[in-house]
C-alpha cells in the first residue's frame, strides 16, 4: 500500500533454476492502474466531489466522504472554502520512507444548471447584487 509508480521489488536469484547456472533475479516495477473513485497525487489522494448552487451558497455541504478501506468518513462544510477544496488529514497513502499518512483532498465541482428562465436570472442578478453591495 503507498508504493510509488516505478518502484521496483527484486526477488535476488529467484529465477529459473537450471544445472551449473546461477538463477537470475526476478524483478517486478509498479504500474499505477487508475482507480474509479481517487485520483492520486503522490501520498495524498484526490476525491471530486459534486454539489448543487443552492448548497454551495445556502445549505452548506454534508457528504459521506469513501474511503480505500470501503469504510466512509462524514465531511460537514457550512460555507464553501474559496479554493473550492476541502482535506481530510491523514487519509491519504502512507509514505514508504517515513510511514507518514497523506492526506484525503476533497475538490468540490459546483453543478451549475444548463438554463434558467429570464425571472430566474432576474431573480439571482437581483440576489447577488444586494449582497455585493454589502
């Protein structure tokens, strides 16, 4: 678990066997195959997560994060943080040289809808201008 992409693990003369030849040794070098949830960046791993307007701006965002383990950890954000990105310390990929956890970064996607009506624009200009002038 953690190893790095090109990490190589030698088996030292565990090659084939043969009379009077010394056996080779058997190399193996990591490949990262892609994961269907996580993205990785070095020990720390990458979740995107998806939330409405209305609970980037109003409601907040409760969301059960997953997990490598297939356990889940709950995250509660009352207002969305600027850079759109929230961690989660030491959920990440161990470090093989120091055992030290990376971290799980949760990047928050705000779904925008495809359209609104000219009173919905209204609506939200209006909204957001008043709040501007604040």
């Amino acid at each position: 678990k953690g190893w790095k992409e090109g990490t190589k693990i030698t088996f030292p003369k565990e090659g084939d066997v043969r009379p009077g030849v010394i056996p080779a040794d058997i190399v193996f070098e990591m490949k990262l195959k892609p994961h269907a949830v996580f993205k990785r960046d070095g020990d720390n791993l990458v979740y995107s997560c998806d939330v409405s307007v209305k609970e980037a701006l109003c409601d907040g965002v409760k969301r059960n994060i997953p997990m490598l383990s297939g356990k889940s950890l709950p995250l509660s954000m009352q207002k969305m943080p600027g850079s759109g990105k929230g961690c989660l310390k030491g959920e990440g990929l161990p470090n093989q040289k120091t055992g030290k956890m990376g971290d799980l970064i949760v990047e928050f996607k705000v779904r925008y809808p495809d359209n609104l009506t000219q009173s919905e624009k209204a609506t939200i200009r209006d909204v957001l201008s008043a709040a501007e002038r604040r």
